[in-house]
C-alpha cells in the first residue's frame, strides 16, 4: 500500500487489532452495503486491497458476493489473520500486494476494486487511484474509504494548544477527495470514539498498527507528551475519524 518501510511492520505487530477496531468494522459494513448494491456482473472478479484482519471480506461475503477474489494487505501476518478468519475457498486467492505500487496482478482486470480505510497510507493517493483504474475491467468499479482532513482533530488540538505539532499524517480534504469519487457523489462520514484518556486512545491507535507518524515527525519529549495528553483529557478525551467514501468507475 505504501513506500514507507515501516508501515507493514506496523500492520504485522497489530496483534490487538479486532478487539480496537471498533471503527474499521463499522465502516467495513457500510462499505459492504455500498458495493452490494451496485450493478456488478453475476460472478464479479474482485480485488480487494488492504485486507487486514477480513472485515470488508467478511462483510461481502455475507451480503453472497461471489466470484473469483484476490484477497490482498501489505503485511502478511494480516493476510494470514485474514485467511484464518475466512477460510480457504477454492475461488479466493490470498497474497502480499502494495497496493499503491504494484505489480499488476496476473487475475486483472477486475469488476471491483475495493478497500476499507487503507488508502491514507498511499503517498500519492491520486497517482494510485489512476493505475488502479487500468487494473479494472470495462464498466468496473473502484470503491474504497480512506480518511480525510479533520481525523483525530481533537488530537491535533491538544498539541497546538501547547504550541507544538501532532505526528498525524497529513490528509486530503473533501476537493481533492470529491475529484476521486467520479461514478457516485463523495460521501463524508465523522466516526467518533470516546476514550478513558489520552493513554487509552494512543494504546489503541497503537494496537490497530496507525501508530506511525509522518516521515518529518520528532518525537516530542516525555513532558510535552504529557502535557499534551492532560489537555486531551480535558477536552473530553474524544478522537473523530472523517470518513470517506469513494467510487470511481472504468468507461464501459
């Protein structure tokens, strides 16, 4: 999915993962209604990047998506927690894929392309969209949810109210967004999750494997980072993920 070196690291120590990501499954069952709902052929053939533990595959599985599926992640533990989950079908394929820069998979071209909250850690986001459309079939879809400019504010918040900056990365805004999502208007969602405290929510950004920081991030020291956290604490100890929802489509 990435250039960066230490995100499939980050993915494969994410032992945690299901019992914090609270989040992810929901929004993998909305994702999951969305694509059940559109005009695919009878027996579509499917990509899905970004797998992780098999939420959205579960999810549209049990909607009766059939079909022959490549079933990819970055991190190969994942796949492999992803496999344990699904079971192994004699029309699903599981592999290590990065998404955002390939190769191209010998099963394209594809009638749907799917991710759920995976492509915010793509570096050029656009660029990936655009090959990833060479990969779909005529008429394909290309359907995924990422983050979007506004996640984990409250987080931001308490770092700029101490006059310092937040490791988040750096996230598109709903125009650059709106741009990717050509077949169906973009849909922008907040999910927010209250914590017990600042130590609880970093614990579980750290448990699903989003604890990596931007590439120009320094590390703040042990008493600006408690600062920090005694003001997020204060504010409630509440981090919103914007959400959203993309679908490109191939010209028939």
């Amino acid at each position: 999915m990435s250039a960066d070196p230490r995100i499939a690291p980050a993915f494969a120590a994410a032992h945690g993962y299901d019992a914090h990501a609270r989040v992810q499954q929901r929004v993998a069952v909305g994702l999951a209604d969305r694509i059940a709902a559109l005009p695919l052929p009878p027996a579509p053939r499917v990509l899905e990047i970004g797998c992780g533990t098999g939420f959205l595959t579960a999810a549209l599985q049990d909607r009766g998506l059939g079909g022959p599926w490549l079933v990819t992640d970055l991190a190969a533990p994942m796949v492999e927690r992803c496999r344990a989950r699904l079971g192994q079908r004699a029309d699903t394929r599981f592999a290590v894929l990065d998404g955002e820069h390939g190769p191209r998979p010998a099963e394209a071209p594809f009638d749907l392309i799917c991710a759920s909250l995976a492509f915010q850690w793509f570096t050029d986001l656009p660029t990936a969209v655009a090959g990833l459309r060479g990969w779909l079939a005529p008429g394909g879809h290309l359907v995924f949810t990422t983050l979007a400019e506004g996640t984990f504010a409250e987080w931001q918040a308490a770092h700029h109210a101490e006059g310092l900056s937040a490791g988040t990365l750096p996230l598109p805004n709903r125009a650059a967004l709106a741009s990717l999502s050509r077949a169906t208007p973009l849909a922008i969602a907040p999910h927010r999750e209250t914590h017990a405290d600042a130590r609880s929510f970093l614990r579980s950004v750290k448990a699903i494997g989003a604890g990596t920081p931007h590439r120009h991030h320094r590390p703040l020291s042990p008493a600006a980072l408690r600062r920090v956290m005694a003001r997020f604490d204060e504010a409630g100890a509440v981090a919103t993920y914007v959400v959203a929802t993309c679908h490109d489509r191939r010209e028939p």
